[in-house]
C-alpha cells in the first residue's frame, strides 16, 4: 500500500489540470512541451495499473552478459523431488495460459535462480500430476535433471561436451532451492533415479486428505457411503469427465477411503477424510466429498452412492456442485525403489515457515471462535445451540429454499454424448 | 483483474504516443484539444491506481433524479450503534487519507445505501475510538442520528420542516444495515440515546483482547509482570506518543490485566490476554503485549515492566517492535443507562457469517498442523521437539543474531524534547 501511494506522489508531484483558458496562453512550443510531458505520465501511470497486481516490481530480469553460468563444467542429474506447497493463493500447479502465479512458475523461477537448470526446455522435466486452483500439496513430486557436482552416482551423467566436477556429496538441492523459493512452496526431499523413471506414470498409489469440521454431519452415514466407494468402478458420475483431452476411461480403483473425527460433540472439531487411488480422475475427490456431505447432512441416503456407481442405470451425471478445494491436499505419492533424502536443517527451517502460516490462520481463527461464543451468550434465552457449527457452510453454491434430490437434478450429458460432440467438432475443424 | 484490464482498453483503445516531430505538425487548437484530453485520460488513470484495492468496480453512484428519498417525512433518532468488524483486511476504522478500504466508509456506505442517514455532515456522527490498520473490534460504538418511523420515544426529534412517521415499533435498524454490509462487519446492537450522550467521551471503560499461541513462553512471568501494570502509571514507554496530535499527558489507569492460558503443555494452545481501561493511549496495547512476549521468552526480567513505568529515571522510550496488529480486537466498551436491543434474527445470521469465515481459518490452519506433524515424524531421528512451537515467530522485525536488552537500545526522543520540536514547527509556520 505504501508502494502505491509513493508512486502515487512521485508521479503527480501534485500538479493540477490546466484550463483550455490558461491553455490558450501558451504558445505552440510550451504546449508540444505539455503534450510530450502529459504523454510520459499516462505511460507511467498505464504501467502502474497493468502492474498493480504483479508481487515484483520489476520484470524479471534476464541473465546479464558476462555472468553466464558456465554449464558445461557439471554433470547432470536425474531425480525426483518432493515439493509441499499451500495452494490457497496460487492459481493451480499450472494454468492454461501460463500465469505467472503458479506453483510451477515459482518453482522454474527458483531453479533457474540457482542454476540448478539451464532452462525448462533442457530439464528434462516432468510433473506428477496436476493440482487445480486453490489446491495443496505435501508429496507433489517431479522429476528433473538437475546439475550435479559428483561425477558418478546414481542418476547422474555428463552430457556430450560436458566435463564433470568430482565432490565426494552431492550439492544440496534442498536448502539451495529453499533458500529462494516462497514460505509457502518448500522442497522437502530429493532422490536421485534411474533414467526413464517417470514421476507422473511411475507413481503407484497417490493419497489425498480433505479437512473438514465435525459441524452437524452424521459421519456414521458418511462412512457407510465410503464403503460403497472402495474398490474398482466407474467414476463418471463422480468427477468432471475430461473428453476433451481424451480421457474416455472413467474406471478407477479406490484402494482406501477413511474418516477420521475426534470423539466429543463439538461441532467445530476437524474431521480429516484420506482416500487412496492408483490414479485419480479430474476433482474426483471434491466430487466424493461433495455426495458425502449431502449424506452427512441427511439429504441423501448411502445408497445413493450405489446409485451413481450403477453408470448402466445412471450414465447421465446429476448436476450438483463439487466441495471446496481449499481443504484439499495430495498428502502422499508412492514409488517403488525411491530413497528419499531429507536435509535436517531445512526441515526445521520449513517447519518454522508453517508456523508462522499457522499462527496466522489460528489467530484468526480462535478470535472468531471468541466472538461467536459471546454472541451466542447475548442471544436470548442465552441459547448456545445457536453456537453449533451449520454443515451447510460446507456446502458451494446457494443454498436452495427447498433441497432437490440428487436424483431428481437436471443431468449433463453422457459419455457417449461429449464423445460424439467432440468426433463432430473435430471433423469440422478438418 | 478483469474489471481492471477492461478499464485498460476502455481508456487507452490502443492509443499510440505522438512524436515531437509530429506534434509539430498540428496546430495551436489541436494542441490544446489534445492537453486536454491527456489531462482527462490521466485523472481516470490516476483513480484507478488509487482506487485498485477498492473491492467495488464502480465509484458509488450519486442519488438519481426522481429517486431522491424524502427525509422530511420521518423524525431522527439519536442512537448508538454496536458494530463488530474483522479489521484485518482494512486499512483502520478510519485513515488520514480517507481511503475507501476503510471499516467507517463501509459503514457509510450502508447507512447512505439504505436511506438511514441523509448524508454524513447531517448524521450528527461521533465514533468512539478509532482502530489502526488490522485492528478489529466486537464492541466499536458510534453515536449517530438515524431516520426514525416513530413519532416519541427515547433519543427521537423532529427536526425544522420535519414531519413524523407514527409506527409502534422502530425500524430494524440491525436488520437493515446488516443486509447491505459485508460480511465482515456487522450491527450487533442498537440503543436509543439522549441527545448529547457521546460514544467517545462518555466511555467509561473499554477492554481489549489480545490472541496468541502458549509456544515456549513462561506465562508465569507474563502474569507477574502484568500486575506491575495494574493502576495509574504514565505510559509513555508502553505506546507511541502523538504529541503532533496533542497527547501530552501520558497517565492512564489499567483496571483489568489477565492472561487466560489453557492447562496442559500443548505449545499450540491458543493464549487470551484481557486488559481494561478508562482510555488508552495510542498502540499502548501492542506495545505492553510486545514487552510482555519478551519476558516470556526469558529475554527480559519481570522487573523490566517497573524500569519502563519509572519514566523519572527512564524519560526515553527504548526502541522495540510492537505485537502484530491482527491478533488485537477492541472487546467491550462500556457505558451509563444505555439499554443495548438486539435482533435475534440478525444475531443468527451474523454468527452465520462468522461461521463461514472461522471455517476458512480453521481449515488452513488444521492443514498446517497436520504437515508439520508429518514433517517431524520424517525428521532424524524422529524429533518431535522440532514440531514444537517457537515463540519467535509471535516477536516482529527481524531476529538479530545477539539479543539487544530492552534497557541497552537506542532511546528515542523524550516527551519534552518531542515537544520542543513541535514547539519549533508551529513557530516557524507562523
């Protein structure tokens, strides 16, 4: 905010607008002067709009001359790494259009910074999986040549015109990274790897957590419907089907789906749902969630996930909104024949990063939790139930004056219906 | 983002900046048409620097013609109002440069919005105390004359060429405001009040709460030290002193000053420090919590509290951070005969709103716990110490290396040399 005001000052220097009469004073010289000056600060000022939103004030700079990094003198690496990040405030892991405020963005930013990369186009880099907007990660993982200072070890080989250091350790990829990257994007841990090894085809099992408050929801019924959910089905109807990109497989195996609530009545105690999959299809989870808390809130029965597996009856999906994805996080991505390596160091320093995240949120937190007690207390006839957490704060989109069954919703198309608009649009184009 | 990129367009359609050269080309006429249209240009540019971190994309609309409500149909009614706000994203209750991000212009937006008040100068407004940037408040009290649909009661006149509604009942003032104002600020009460009865002057006490984590901190001596603020003490070395503002007298009485810890060693548990007063001095809450955290941390002695208050023998305020401005809420503020009515309606829907909000926390904030708890179970060899919570991250500024006392700091100024140099700029204006 103070950026903006001193920008503000420095620019206008507070001149005031000059009247056609005061104008008509000036001769042709003074006012090509004005013109050319009055130029200058809209393009400044043009600048400062386009850029409000920019976190830098500067455009990245580019590498300058004469400080080139001199790549040849290292070998390579191949590894994985572990990323955690807090996606609240980041526009997904990546975006269609190649925004800046990505996690993916930030993390070339830093690897480049350090030179552990020459450029994206030479790293050799995958990711695992995408998360959306909104979305967090503790075991994102990606694999990438990185620069080596050792000259033969696992993972490691020097490029054609390449010489290689020869340290007795590896450079230490975590804190160098660390040490650049945002609070909220920390790299907990690298593994080097065999050539080839995909982090994104060779992951076998991913986990995701999805926080939520006990509120009102009966998790005994939330639990009878995640049963129904195990194992190898159909998941059409629980996810945003993605033909487009050429997914027209919906089949999917949950290997686990739990939740974990405290015991004790109180509705602001944080249940924590983990699910388990090989592989996950498009907001599979928020759409799980989703179903789960109409059943948790007793709108729907538990049958009512049978019914949504059962595509040959149901091929149609219900129209219903998916669970927010700020309580979302891949907490877990497994690979076989990884040795994952930590830096002690830099776990501390994480740790106290999301403390300082933590304190933040819980300060908040715990100040609406005292207002919210002394409203109840003040509410007459001191009615504390007035105090129990509504799930229906759990709930995206409008809340409708009379609940629509699931059942009974307007349908989006099937399967074979997006195929077939797709198959026409394509032979259009061609 | 978008609003701000369609305003880009709209103002610039793709105008190019002429040359001297071609500048020289047009006449006197067109010279002046074109200052004047750049000094247009550059206002609307200037506004939307300025007004970028307005949440509203439109400037608020004048009244239109023909829609002009008729006041003179209604008496007023001298109340006072109860309004709770969440401050932390807010520039204050009020800023010098009458920001529009501010909890007072939203409060005027509503009582404009929704016909109560006819304009801010004709309100007969007073606030009771005004909040810094982040500061947020249960009990902020205003006194203001609000349109009225009764004809007699407490607080009601009808002022020249008035006449009076004759309702039995008043109008729902909560109700109404609270339907129109962000979620973040709320009427919680409404009382009727004399005429010359003033929400500022006529407070007899006012309580602040103040959030924080247990951490490592030695709430023990947090507690002894508090008693020695109890009383009448002169202040100065506990606040940042406004003598530009007229504030020379620095004695002000503590009548409360607790420290609510939960039992039990979770360096988690949440901390509430309650202190009351008659009236408080500017950042004198942040700055007594800011000497207080260093006695908890064991940096400084209890008796550091009995130096500060010896402003004899120690006239200039050794330099120290205050607390963060966040965790700090103006809890209650108390008053003479006032009979506080509430809505019991409205009160549901605000706790609603507050419900929606403390989710958004909490959620964020049960999702760090759980990482951090993972990343210590990964730590070698298995520390969960490491988890636990460091009470540096509750101490502003950043950390230097060796530990300055509090007592071996650079002084500012003294209260009579502050005053000497204001002394000297009033003469040299004059």
């Amino acid at each position: 905010m103070a950026g903006i005001s001193n920008n503000y000052e420095d620019v206008f220097k507070k001149r005031r607008e000059l009247k056609k009469s005061e104008l008509n004073l000036l001769d042709k010289d003074e006012l090509i002067t004005k013109v050319i000056q009055l130029q200058a600060q809209n393009e400044q000022l043009q600048r400062l709009v386009y850029l409000n939103e920019k976190t830098e004030k500067n455009t990245p700079k580019k590498k300058k001359e004469g400080r080139q990094f001199n790549f040849t003198k290292f070998a390579k690496r191949h590894v994985f790494l572990q990323i955690a990040y807090l996606g609240w405030d980041y526009l997904g892991y990546v975006t269609q259009d190649h925004s800046e405020r990505t996690i993916e963005a930030e993390l070339f930013k830093a690897l480049t910074k350090t030179c552990l990369i020459e450029s994206r186009e030479t790293a050799n880099y995958h990711r695992c999986g995408r998360t959306d907007k909104g979305v967090s990660a503790f075991f994102q993982v990606i694999s990438i040549d990185l620069r080596s200072q050792v000259s033969s070890s696992l993972g490691v080989y020097i490029p054609e015109g390449h010489t290689a250091k020869d340290e007795e350790e590896e450079m230490d990829y975590i804190g160098i990274l660390n040490r650049v990257l945002p609070k909220e994007i920390q790299v907990i841990a690298w593994a080097p790897v065999e050539q080839g090894l995909s982090s994104r085809f060779d992951c076998k099992k991913r986990t995701y957590k999805y926080f939520f408050p006990k509120a009102d929801l009966d998790i005994q019924a939330m639990r009878e419907a995640s049963q129904y959910l195990l194992g190898t089905h159909d998941f059409r109807n629980f996810c945003k089907m993605d033909v487009g990109n050429g997914v027209i497989n919906y089949t999917r195996n949950i290997l686990q789906l739990t939740i974990d609530a405290p015991t004790g009545d109180d509705s602001y105690n944080m249940c924590e749902l983990t699910i388990q999959g090989q592989a996950f299809l498009w907001h599979q989870v928020r759409c799980v969630v989703a179903i789960l808390f109409l059943i948790g809130q007793r709108k729907e029965n538990p049958d009512l996930v049978k019914e949504l597996l059962d595509v040959d009856k149901n091929p149609r999906k219900p129209q219903y909104s998916m669970a927010s994805e700020i309580p979302l996080i891949l907490f877990d991505s497994s690979y076989e024949g990884i040795e994952w390596k930590h830096n002690q160091q830099s776990l501390k320093t994480t740790i106290k990063h999301f403390q300082e995240l933590w304190c933040n949120y819980a300060v908040r937190a715990t100040m609406l939790n005292k207002i919210m007690a002394t409203l109840s207390s003040i509410s007459v006839p001191g009615n504390l139930e007035m105090n129990k957490l509504n799930s229906q704060i759990l709930i995206e989109g409008v809340e409708s004056k009379v609940y629509k069954p699931i059942m009974k919703r307007q349908l989006c198309d099937s399967l074979e219906q997006k195929m077939e608009h797709f198959a026409k649009r394509f032979k259009h184009k061609n």
